[in-house]
C-alpha cells in the first residue's frame, strides 16, 4: 500500500469507525462497500482495507449477497484500543470510560501486588522515575506531560507482575489515561493525593510489600471513580 493510500484508508477508518461506535450504523446495518467508496472518494482496494480492519475488530461482518453488516454491541472487540478510543470520543463516554475504570479498578491492585514479588531491579527503577516524572509535572497545567509519565507507570505495574495476561492490557490502559486527558476528564492539576499514592505504590514495589503496594493502588482506582463521578457522572 502506498503512503497516500495508507492516508485514505486511515481517513476513512477514523471516520467510519467512530461513526459504528457511536450508533449512526445500528447494529444490522448493511453498508455497501461501493457506496462508501464513492463517499469517501477512496478505491474499492482501499475501501476493502478499512472493512478488514474493522472485521478484524469485529465491528461489521461480511456476507455473501448480502454486504458488510454491522454486528450486535456484544460482539465488538472491546479491549481493541482502537475502538475504545472511538468509544471514548462519543455521547457513551461517562459509562464507557466508568465500565473502563472498574475494569481497572478490578485488574491493578492485583498486577501491583504481583509487580511487589516479581518486579526486577530494572523495573523498580523505571516505576520509581516514572512516579517522580508525575510529581514534576502535577503542577502549572501541564497534563500532556503528566500523562506520558501516568501511562509509563502503569504499563510497569502491569509489565512486572508477570502476568501475561495483565501485561496485555498496557495499551488499554493507556487509551483510558489518554482519553481522561484528551476529553477533558481531568481536573486542570491532578489530585495530590493521588500522584502521591503512586510514589508511595513505587516504593512498596521496591521494597517488596505485595499487600501494601496492592492496597495503595486500590486507593488510586477509588479515588479515580470518585473522580468520574464529579467530572464525568452518569447520565
């Protein structure tokens, strides 16, 4: 694929994309791959990419005879970070990004506790410059810049627990933090007390404290729902 065609498949799959998540194509809606071509003025080769990317997120289904369909809400990739991203950019974002926080919520504290018993030297010492990172940038606005600091910290946690599973879900985690930031789902400084709590999480990794490191990352998933509640409450 060409540079200028990897740049209309991109165009079109950010545009239909987010039009799929947000409801503007219910579920049973058949689209016609011939139509939309001739919408977005793209080629039928380029038109053909964007509905594999999308089945691969199951999204929409093709059918013989029939076209591309979308499918049912339950059969979406959810953990795609993709379509949490498009998810988190419509109308559903307070109950989109609470369902993610729980899932959070439900994942961290264990991952931390984890991290505490298996995290190397090397990654104590990342979790710790990544914490140091948020406290140098929690102040004067500058929540670009934290945020590159927040996702690095918790991509560790989960990367040194050893888990497989939970390392898996860096990246959707990362589409949570950055979507709380890009859509104005933070206060303009961040909660001390909550940047603290991820100093203190660093320092019972590095010591070694599984409970007190799974207990302090607790605190930060409540005190993130709490903050939903405030900027983000449920319609």
């Amino acid at each position: 694929m060409t540079a200028q065609a990897r740049g209309l498949h991109a165009h079109v799959l950010d545009s239909l994309g987010p039009a799929i998540t947000a409801g503007e194509y219910p579920p049973g809606s058949v689209l016609r791959t011939d139509e939309l071509a001739q919408r977005f003025e793209v080629s039928r080769s380029v038109m053909r990419e964007v509905v594999r990317v999308l089945e691969s997120m199951h999204l929409v289904a093709s059918r013989r005879r029939v076209g591309v369909t979308v499918l049912p809400t339950a059969e979406w990739n959810v953990y795609d970070p993709q379509v949490i991203r498009w998810r988190l950019a419509g109308a559903d974002r307070p109950r989109q990004l609470r369902s993610l926080t729980v899932l959070r919520s439900a994942v961290e504290p264990v991952a931390a506790g984890l991290a505490a018993r298996h995290a190397s030297a090397e990654q104590c010492a990342a979790l710790t410059e990544s914490a140091l990172g948020m406290v140098a940038t929690s102040r004067g606005r500058r929540l670009e810049a934290y945020l590159v600091h927040d996702i690095a910290f918790h991509r560790v946690v989960l990367d040194a627990s050893g888990n497989e599973m939970f390392a898996r879900l860096g990246d959707v985690v990362a589409e949570i933090l950055a979507g709380r930031t890009h859509h104005d789902v933070m206060f303009e400084d961040p909660d001390p007390a909550a940047v603290t709590l991820h100093v203190r999480v660093a320092e019972a990794v590095r010591e070694g404290d599984a409970p007190r490191a799974e207990a302090l990352t607790r605190e930060i998933a409540e005190g993130a729902l709490r903050e939903l509640d405030i900027l983000a409450p449920p319609r």
